[in-house]
C-alpha cells in the first residue's frame, strides 16, 4: 500500500513531443521528488530486415490508453511515485524520430528506474500497439520478442 | 444479438476487414463467436483467428475463449503487441 497518489497522464498521439515538456509538466506536480527518471524510444534505422526508412504504429483507440492507465495503478501499488506521463506517437514516424516517452518522479531515484522500466515492459509486452517497419526491402509487421516477454515476466507482468 | 467486431495490424491485413458486426444467437462465447466468423467468411479466417498467440478482448479487456458474450460486446483479435 503506497501513500502517495501520483499525478498519471497517457497521450496517443500523432504528433510529436517536447521532452521539456514534459517534463515541466512533471515537475508542475510538485510533491517532494527527488528524482525523475526518463526514456525516449526513437525510430532505428536499421533492423534485421535491413534499412528501415519509417515505421508506422497501430494503436487500439480506448484500450490502449485505459490499459496504460490501469498499469499506472499497478506501479503506484508497487513504488511510491509522484507524477508519470506517457506519451506514444502512432502513424507513420521517419527513422531517429522520436517514438515513446516516459517520465517518473519519485522520491528516490531507485523507485523511479524501477518504475519507468516497469512501464516500458508493459507497453512492450502487454498494450495493444503494434509496429510495421517500411524498409528498403518491403514492409514487414514487427515479432514480437522473447527477450522483451521475459523482461515482463520478470515484474510478473 | 449483434457483436461488434475489430481486428488489428496484421490479423486486420490478412482478412482485409477492420471491422464488422457479426449477427449471432444469444448467450454465445468467445470461441463460439470465432467458430462464428470462420463459417460465414473465407477459408482463411479460420486459420488467422485460431492462430497460435492471437490476443482476445471482450470491451476492451484481454479475454478468454469461454468468457460469454452480450448484445453490443466490443470484440477485438489483435496479434502480439510490438509498442514502445
């Protein structure tokens, strides 16, 4: 049982982000956090099929963000954390665009790891997003992978 | 009763449909539904719903081939998920 309540917030978008943004908005939560971890996801330009020019990301419009929303509550069970922000573009991204955002406060900074990777094992593994990669060679819908299922299983997720 | 129906990604590619309402009788399950929508569509269909890992939802939550379904259920296949 945690004591805190963060200040949680998902957006699905199209458009791009400002990580400065962001982040003042995490900071605008107040609260007495003494640390906010990040993560930025960006589009490779390169994969095991070979160059990739642009992916394009599905979303499931309403479960994606209420499952997202509900992994909040798991995290908030689980650390104490202030305030956490996702953003996750879909349609079409170029490579080295920016894709995923994260963002945690927490009092202390091993909550805020932890938390971060906790969400990002989840969007990985568990919510409804899928990636195509449209590459030199075709277009092709990514796997999904072994080593990113273990990574979530790990949170018993 | 009529169940709407939403496919995702690749699934949605191979049947060539988004979306669809299925009309089917009362009280029916997951499964049922699926069986369902094999018999009324192409061969295929078959095949891509009953694949190996295909994910399930029923309003929007993950869900198991012998949850019952109610007139109006959102019914989602979707393949594994490849996000952040």
């Amino acid at each position: 049982m945690t004591a805190f309540q963060p200040d949680c917030a998902v957006v699905i978008t199209r458009e791009d982000f400002s990580q400065d943004a962001l982040q003042a908005e995490i900071f605008a939560c107040g609260g007495s956090a003494g640390a906010l971890a990040t993560f930025v996801g960006l589009v490779r330009g390169a994969g095991p099929n070979g160059v990739i020019e642009a992916i394009e990301v599905e979303s499931y419009p309403g479960m994606t963000e209420s499952s997202i929303a509900a992994i909040f509550e798991e995290a908030a069970q689980r650390w104490s954390l202030l305030a956490v922000r996702v953003v996750h573009r879909v349609g079409r991204l170029e490579a080295g665009e920016q894709i995923v955002y994260v963002g945690v406060s927490s009092l202390h900074r091993r909550e805020a790891f932890a938390a971060c990777e906790f969400i990002m094992d989840y969007l990985k593994t568990r919510a409804p997003l899928w990636k195509k990669e449209l590459g030199t060679g075709g277009a092709w819908w990514v796997e999904a992978r072994d080593t990113d299922t273990e990574a979530a299983e790990r949170w018993g997720l | 009763m009529k169940i709407d129906v939403l496919f995702f990604a690749r699934i949605r590619e191979q049947l060539g449909v988004s979306r669809l309402t299925a009309q089917v009788e009362q009280d029916i399950t997951l499964e049922q539904l699926q069986l369902c929508l094999a018999e009324q569509h192409a061969s295929h269909w078959s095949e891509v719903l009953g694949g190996e890992n295909v994910v399930r939802a029923v309003n929007q939550v993950v869900a198991e081939n012998d949850q019952v379904l109610a007139e109006g259920d959102e019914v989602a296949f979707y393949p594994p998920v490849t996000g952040g």
